[in-house]
C-alpha cells in the first residue's frame, strides 16, 4: 500500500466492525469479518478475502500470496457464490452485516 492514508485508516480500522474510507474519488469498506463466517472460509480464503477487501488488485494480491492471478480469481467467485454477492462492495457489505 502506497497511499499513507489509507494505510492509517486500515490501521485504525483493527477494531472496527465496518468503517468507510474516502480518498478522493475512491471509497474502501473495511470490515471485520465474525469468527463464525471465517470459521467457514478456508485459511487462504480468509487471507484473500481481508487483501480485497482493502481494495488490492488481483493481480497483486496473487503476487503477494506466491499464487497465479487465476488462483486469486476462483477464490473470490467461490467466495462471491458463498456470500450470494457479485461485487467487492457487496461482498464488503454482506460482511459488514454478518459482524
């Protein structure tokens, strides 16, 4: 992450069930997800879902878990079926609801 503010408002979002960020023209939900639904969520799952929730590109995230960009791509559309969501906001969203 390069832009410092959203760094500091992911660090003081720690605590918080579901927090929106504005940074100019882009708007992030940050949002703790409850221990039942990451109970349910593969370990992977649940590292995939908390880096695109912050907002990073598939791409980097395949490069910073070692995984191909495809990898990346499943995980999120089994996600998006396990959560009945077709968006990141949504997904955002629908784990906000479920904290």
């Amino acid at each position: 992450m390069k832009d410092p503010e959203l760094r500091a408002a992911l660090e003081q979002a720690s605590g918080a069930s579901a927090l929106r960020v504005d940074l100019g023209h882009c708007t992030y939900v940050l949002a703790r997800i409850s221990s039942k639904e990451k109970a349910a969520m593969s370990p992977r799952q649940r590292e995939i879902v908390d880096l695109f929730l912050t907002g990073l590109p598939r791409r980097k995230i395949a490069s910073q878990l070692n995984i191909s960009p495809r990898t990346v791509d499943t995980h999120i559309e089994r996600l998006f079926r396990k959560f009945g969501v077709g968006t990141r906001i949504e997904l955002a969203q629908r784990i906000a609801l479920l904290s």
